[in-house]
C-alpha cells in the first residue's frame, strides 16, 4: 500500500520517469526555466579546473569549455537536442555570459573560452548585448563557438567585431550538400548559403570547420568524395561524423521501423561507430570509408606545411594535435589519456 502510494506521489509530480508495474511511466512534463540568468553559475570552484585532466584536446591550460545557453529553434530529424527542448532556444544575457568569462579568467586565469552548446549565436540581440559587454569588460580572450549556416549570414555585419574580440574559429553545421540528403536532415539550407557563410568568416581571418555526416540511406563514396571536395575547398578542417540515427529522434523512429538499425549498443552512438547500413554499403563498409576519407583530407602536403609554417597559432595548435590522433590511426595505437589509471575494482 505504502508503495502503491509514493507511485501515486510520483505521478503527480512533473518530469519523473520512474517504473510501475515493470514499466517505465513519465509524469508530465516540467515547464522549461524562461530566464537562464536566474540559475548560479555552474560550481567551478568543486573542481580543480588547472588539472591536467581537464586540459582541453591541445588548447592548454588557458582553455576552459562553458555553456551559455539550451537548445535549439531549429528542428532537425537527427537531432536529441530538439526533442529534448521541444525545438525551443534560450540563453544567458550577453552581460551574463562576459561576467562568467570574466570570472574564469581572474580567478582561475582562463582566457581561451569554448562555447559548449550546438548553437551558440542564434538569438540577434543577446549577440550584439555579448559584443557590446565584452567589448566594454577590457578581456582580452579568445574563443570559438558552434554555429548554423543562416545565423552568421543574418550577423555577417557583427563579424568584423567578433573576430576583433576574439573569435577565431566557428565550426558550422553543414551535414551535407546533398539536397535530398539534407531533406532528409530536415535541414533547411542550401549549398551556397554554406559556402557564403564559409567565404564571409574566412575572409575576416576566422577559421571554419566544416562539420558533416555519412551514411545516410543514399549516401555513395560519390557523396561522400562531393563532400571531401567541397570542405576542403571552403574550410580549415573537416569534422566527419558517421550518421547516427539517436533514440526519440524522427530518424531514429524511420530507421527503426524501416529495420535498419543492427547495433543497440548506446555507448556507441557517439558519430564514431556505424549503427546501421545504408542502400550501398554495410557497416564495415560504411567506417572504412569515412576513415579513409579522413586519411585523405589529413595527410595533404597543405596540412603539414600549415601545421609548421602557419602564421596563425590555432592553425599550427590544432593541426598539431591531428596529426598526433593521426599517428595512432597509422599505427592502429589507442590513445590512452596521459597519467590514466584504471578504476580500482572495489569501486566500480
């Protein structure tokens, strides 16, 4: 009875998943925070951010990953942070954001900022208040953040004054440039409005990478070579993620019911390991290619003489640690974190 009871308290109380009978049962849903400035900033001082541990992949000690803002407006078939946010965006004030900026570089030295979330410019007026706050704090900082093709066209007159602030790297959204490809995506942009926006960054002296994805259900290597050609025509490195259909999205629930979907491991729905085949290839076949195309666009004589002659810092920083992951690859090495030791038995 008692039991019986605190299932009963559960129902009634908004956004519990919690099991009844055996079976998982969700209460309703809990209302979204309106105002992220209300929230305290997150407890730095619980962690000792100088570690080694918590060096950012190349970037040094100065460099420190925050998130500013959650979710997204947009609502992309492939993408959990829609339905985890019901394809709503919301953020800290500009003000806000510098004064935490400020925060990690006095008191923990920080001035190489990493903005976590996937979209981190999509709102116009919180940008230009960001501008104006950092421009006014005096912080001399760099920083790089996610962003859509459209935001940075709609923003191409603010550019200029994100890269005298700072900016020095966007990774952009590209995904494909297949037209039926990015249907499928639900993405709604176009070849060239990803090229313009890539051309517009890279002539102020931004670097761009271009993230994407194989392995739709018509991807070919013809795709993916389009693809290969294309970023290296417009961008400074290419991220290529192998597509993963992840669970409660729309193309989860199409490539489930279409019974495509062979792996249900979760810890490998990273973008790293195929889940499922597609028209033309099967797993196997799927991960040789993307490695391979990696292998190509990576061991350009270009990447080699940039990694060691590039006037630019973040070209020589991040070149540098490619060709470190790239020496492992060759060699079939895993990487293993330095100073890594295992978790004793007891504890796990």
């Amino acid at each position: 009875m008692a039991e019986a009871n605190q299932l009963d308290t559960f129902e009634n109380i908004k956004g519990l998943a919690y099991r009844k009978d055996n079976v998982c049962q969700f209460s309703a849903g809990r209302s979204l925070i309106a105002d992220l400035d209300a929230l305290p900033f997150p407890a730095y001082h619980k962690i000792q951010l100088n570690h080694f541990i918590y060096n950012m992949h190349g970037m040094g000690r100065r460099a420190v990953g925050l998130s500013t803002s959650r979710g997204c407006g947009d609502n992309c078939s492939y993408c959990s942070e829609s339905i985890l946010w019901n394809a709503s965006w919301r953020g800290r004030s500009g003000p806000m954001v510098v004064k935490e900026m400020k925060m990690l570089n006095e008191d923990y030295h920080k001035s190489l900022f990493v903005f976590n979330e996937n979209s981190f410019n999509q709102d116009r007026k919180r940008n230009e208040a960001f501008l104006e706050s950092l421009g006014r704090s005096g912080l001399k900082c760099d920083f790089w953040f996610q962003s859509r093709v459209k935001d940075i066209l709609r923003d191409r007159d603010l550019i200029d004054d994100y890269k005298r602030l700072g900016l020095y790297e966007v990774m952009l959204g590209v995904e494909s440039i297949s037209p039926e490809t990015l249907k499928h995506y639900s993405k709604k942009q176009t070849i060239d409005q990803i090229r313009e926006a890539a051309e517009l960054l890279r002539s102020k002296g931004i670097m761009v990478m271009t993230n994407v994805m194989f392995g739709d259900v018509d991807d070919t290597e013809d795709t993916l070579s389009d693809i290969y050609d294309f970023a290296t025509k417009i961008g400074d490195f290419l991220v290529l993620c192998i597509t993963t259909p992840l669970p409660g999205t729309r193309y989860y629930d199409l490539a489930l019911s279409q019974g495509r979907i062979e792996e249900t491991d979760f810890s490998l729905y990273d973008f790293m390991h195929p889940i499922m085949p597609n028209n033309a290839y099967n797993r196997d076949q799927i991960l040789a290619l993307q490695k391979k195309y990696l292998r190509k666009y990576y061991t350009r004589p270009k990447i080699f003489l940039k990694m060691i002659f590039s006037l630019n810092p973040f070209i020589r920083m991040a070149y540098k640690l490619i060709m470190r992951y790239a020496w492992y690859e060759a060699r079939n090495i895993e990487w293993v974190q330095k100073n890594h030791q295992d978790v004793p038995e007891k504890l796990k």
